[in-house]
C-alpha cells in the first residue's frame, strides 16, 4: 500500500513556513493504519525488542500496537510534568524550537534491547533525545523506526550509526 497517499500536508503549522506532515488521515483509513503498524513491526518479528518506547502523542499510536504484535512492553516518553513518579530528562531541538521529554526512570531494565518507534523523524532531536534517555537508563537502542522521515532535513545524522527504518521519505518539502 502506498502509504504516502493517506498524508496530508498542511502548510504553516504550527508556524509559518513548516509544510506539516498530517497523519490523522492515514490514522482514519483503517486499512492504512493496519498496513502501517504491520510494515513497521515487520523487521522485528524474528527478533523482537525487549520494549518499545515512544514519545508522546502521535507515536503512541504505532508503538503500543507494535507491542502487542511483537510481544513486548512499552514505556511512554512524555513531556515534562506528565509522569506520575521519578523521572530522567532530556532537552532537544526541534525544526523550530526546542523541548524536553522525560521517562520514568524505572521504565528500562539493565541491557534491555530498546526499539524507539515515532511517527517522524525530522531533524532527530526527538529521536536523539529518545536514545539519550534509553542509554541513561541501561537500555541498549535496538533500532528506531518512523512512519514518516524527512530526508531533507538529514535528521539520521544526530542519531549515529543506529538501525534506523522509516516507512515514507520526503525528499523536500
């Protein structure tokens, strides 16, 4: 299925000059939805992660259901103030910003096999941040797979030389 067709790009959001990538229409179409969970998770069967993570919201949506499919647990990556008990931090850029993401610091077990699962990957400061969090905690980062990934923004360079997989490229904007 050419999952590209079920994105929408909505230009200037959240602010003027970003083309955001809209995936509330792929989440919609539960065929598309379907076939993207079941290629992200393809690659792992075999050999499945210990855990998932992902960052809050979007990424939620294809992690959780990737646990299920794989076998594994899943830890949420969340925005300051969310989490309920002790947490590690990590502060990123974003294309125009920065943030900060948190995870409980008891989420990750010693040597865990860690696979960090986001719906994009852009200028990797999320993902970056993601990893930082894990291998604070004793993970190992696995792999990373995105639904979509901005190619133009080379955001695979802040993440080293971890598997990473994504599902749709955009070349430009």
């Amino acid at each position: 299925m050419d999952l590209a067709k079920h994105v929408r790009s909505v230009p200037d959001f959240p602010i003027e000059g970003i083309n955001f990538k809209d995936i509330t229409t792929l989440l919609k179409n539960p065929e598309a939805l379907r076939a993207a969970i079941d290629e992200l998770a393809a690659p792992y069967m075999d050999a499945p992660p210990d855990l998932i993570v992902a960052v809050e919201a979007r990424g939620f949506v294809f992690a959780t259901a990737m646990a299920y499919l794989l076998g594994c647990g899943f830890a949420p990556v969340r925005k300051p103030g969310k989490l309920p008990a002790a947490t590690a931090s990590e502060t990123y850029e974003l294309e125009y910003g920065s943030d900060e993401v948190q995870i409980h610091v008891d989420a990750i077990s010693e040597g865990s096999r860690v696979l960090i699962v986001d719906d994009l990957l852009a200028t990797g400061g999320t993902a970056a941040a993601t990893a930082s969090l894990v291998e604070q905690l004793g993970g190992e980062v696995y792999g990373m797979a995105f639904l979509i990934e901005l190619d133009f923004l080379n955001g695979r360079a802040k993440l080293g030389d971890r598997e990473i997989m994504a599902l749709i490229h955009y070349d430009a904007e």
